[in-house]
C-alpha cells in the first residue's frame, strides 16, 4: 500500500469563481470531501435532497446552511450531521476568506 501525505490546508486557491469540491477518500460506503467556498451559496431554488447521509465541519471561515425549517451558522471548528433526504442548502459562505469545509457522505 502506497501512503502519501496530503494537507487539507493545502493549494487553497486565492480566487474562486466556482465552488470546488475535492474527493479524497471514496469507497463503497464512505465518501470524503475538501470543499473550498468563497462567498458562495446555492443557487435560488435548489435544494440537496441526498441518498446518502452527510457530517460536515467548517474548517476555516463561515457558512450559513438552510433548512426548510431552520438556518444554522457555522463556524470554524463547527460540525454537523445531516440524515439522508433531509433538504438543505448552502445559503451563504464568507465573502472575504475561503470556506474550507471537510465532508463525509456515509451509508
């Protein structure tokens, strides 16, 4: 097995005009994501409705995510579980920093 060391911090891009999303681990059960937001947000309208379920944590800077009843701030060092089809979407990121989120998609 080959092991590689790896950053989350890294490579962090100075201008997004799009968000990235970065899979670093992907197997049958579990998925794991570098997302890297700068002012972003969902489009108007659109919602995630997942199969799978979702633990996110804010690594750096601040997002806001909706929810059909509800909006939770996150901040860095904030975490957060979502089940499977619970409609959520990203209603704002910080403006002034990247957003730098780790996502883990789970059965």
């Amino acid at each position: 097995m080959k092991l590689d060391k790896n950053n989350v911090f890294a490579n962090l891009p100075s201008v997004l005009p799009d968000e990235i999303f970065q899979t670093l681990v992907h197997t049958q059960h579990v998925k794991i994501e570098r997302i890297m937001s700068y002012g972003h947000g969902s489009e108007a309208g659109f919602w995630y409705d997942q199969d799978q379920a979702e633990w996110v944590l804010v690594l750096q800077g601040q997002a806001q995510l909706e929810f059909e009843d509800k909006v939770i701030t996150l901040a860095a060092g904030d975490y957060l579980n979502i089940a499977a089809h619970i409609k959520h979407r990203i209603k704002w990121t910080t403006p002034s920093e990247p957003t730098l989120w780790l996502a883990i998609f789970y059965s």
